[in-house]
C-alpha cells in the first residue's frame, strides 16, 4: 500500500472541529478541488487533468490522493472525498475506483460520473443532469437509488446535441444539400473554411482525418450558429433537431423511472448558444410538460462538495 498522502498529520482525524469535507470535479480538462469545514472554505485547487486515468481504478485512486494531500493545509486530514469524475462511465467503474480511494484515505468516499455532480451542485435532491458540451449525456437515479445514464456515446455514433454531434450532423445536412443540387449556403461555407477545404465533397475527408474527432469536430460548432444567424436554414434545422435530441434524453429516464421534473443543464454548448437553449427548451414543452429546465449558475464542484457532506 502507497505511503499516506498526508505525512504531516499525527492523528487519524481532522485537527478541525468540524468534519471537513472534500469534493473534486474531474473534467476532461481541468479538475476542480474544494474543501470546507461546515460553510467555512478550507481549500481550493484547480489544476489540468492530465494524468487523470479513470479505466486503470489504482492509478485514478492514486493520482485523487495526491491532489487531496497537496491541496489541504499541513495537518488537516478529510473527513469525507467526493468525486465527481469525468471518463467514469459505468457503476462498477465508479466502484472500482471509489473502493481503492477509501482503502487509501481510511474515510467515506463516493465517486461517480461528473454529470451526476449538477443536480446536487443546484441543490436538488433528485432529477435530471444534462449536459450538452462537446458531447452530451443524461443522467438520474430512480426513487430505489438506481443510476441510469443515457447518451454519452462518442462523436462517432452519438452526442447529438453536443458540440462535436452538432458539428457531424450539420456536414450530413450540407452533403444532402449538395446532392440535391443547392449551391452552398452559409453553413456549407462556413464549414469548408473552418475544415480548410474548398468544396463540400472534401468535407468527408477531412472531418474523417481528425485524430481527435471530438475535440477537432466540436471546435467549430459555433460556425453553425453563426450560419443559423446568418439566414441559413440548413443550420437552423440543425440546431432544432440537437434540440429535440437532448429533449429526447430526458424522455429516455422519464420512461425507465427517473424523476424528470427538474433538469439542471450545464456544458459550454448549451449554456454559451441560447439557441441551442431555446430548442431544447421547446421540444421538452412539447415532450416533457411538467420538466423545468435549470441552467446550473454554480460550479459543479458545489456537487461533490454536496455529496461529501451526505457522508458525515
């Protein structure tokens, strides 16, 4: 077993008079860090998240435990770690890495998918997380606690709605366009200039010749609101069929048993693109009635801080 990660501490127990809790949001970029005693801030650490390796459970443990040890002050050990953790796509993966954690800490730990942080970070008791950044997924816990997840299934087959899925559907529609026939409109323009191509059979090429599809795909996505802006039409159907799919999420746990009255939603597409906003808005009123969609105003971290606390 690896050496404490917090070798300053004499005692087995937080020095704090009250326990300290820890929560940590791992995104696929950066990680977010908080700890608090009760309301009081007792650290905060936002670092990359390189190195962060979620399928290999000792390594992901490990790599927790030194962000902990190196961001608590001289002395303060946790009382409790909550994880919110980006690449944690099942149950039993969450499991993995939440046993090896405890095992190191000697404390309550909890680790799950970082799309369960925004219903606790709004501070909801239960309903629907939904995010729509590059990719998208939904999660949501039955009335029994069950986890279910749905979307999340890579730029390649699935995250419409995301950035990246916005972007694949938007070249099908401008191929369909071309076969018709139609000369290219702004969305077809602005897709041949951000893949540097300069006429739209080329574009297969070059969206095939991404190493990385999702980040390479998903950075251009704003070119189809820029074009919806512009009068394209194209571009504007795109937008509502990403709208009608993140809805279609919602559906997806509504119909498995998940509470769907409330929808917190979080991700840089669908808050940065109030279009985006407003057709998933429409298709959950059409599909969804009673849903109240809630952008998350917080960071999610506030969700694992939540989470921390419900171990102590």
């Amino acid at each position: 077993m690896p050496d404490s990660p917090f070798p300053h501490s004499p005692v087995p127990h937080s020095p704090l008079p009250r326990p300290l809790v820890v929560g940590i949001d791992v995104g696929g970029t950066k990680t977010h860090l908080r700890a608090c005693a009760g309301d009081e801030p007792i650290a905060e650490r936002v670092r990359p998240s390189s190195g962060w390796r979620p399928r290999d459970p000792v390594a992901a443990a490990d790599w927790l435990c030194a962000l902990t040890g190196e961001a608590l002050p001289p002395g303060a050990r946790p009382s409790s770690v909550a994880v919110g953790a980006h690449g944690c796509e099942t149950p039993l993966q969450c499991e993995e890495i939440r046993s090896v954690l405890q095992d190191r800490l000697g404390v309550p730990c909890l680790v799950v998918g970082d799309a369960e942080l925004l219903v606790p970070a709004a501070g909801l008791d239960k309903g629907v997380g939904l995010v729509a950044g590059t990719g998208s997924v939904a999660v949501g816990r039955r009335p029994d606690g069950t986890l279910v997840q749905v979307g999340g299934w890579g730029a390649a087959l699935g995250d419409e709605g995301g950035a990246a899925g916005l972007v694949r559907e938007a070249a099908r529609a401008v191929w369909a366009a071309h076969d018709l026939g139609e000369a290219p409109d702004a969305l077809a323009e602005g897709l041949m200039s951000a893949f540097g191509v300069s006429e739209v059979p080329a574009l297969g090429a070059a969206l095939e010749g991404a190493t990385d599809i999702s980040a390479e795909w998903g950075r251009h996505a704003p070119v189809i609101f820029e074009a919806a802006a512009s009068g394209s039409l194209i571009a504007g159907e795109v937008i509502a069929e990403g709208g009608r799919s993140l809805a279609s999420l919602v559906v997806r746990l509504a119909k498995r048993g998940v509470p769907v009255d409330d929808v917190v939603i979080s991700g840089g597409t669908i808050l940065a693109q109030p279009a985006l906003h407003d057709a998933l808005l429409a298709s959950l009123a059409i599909l969804v009635p009673s849903a109240r969609l809630q952008p998350l105003r917080v960071p999610p971290v506030e969700g694992s801080v939540a989470l921390a606390r419900s171990l102590v």
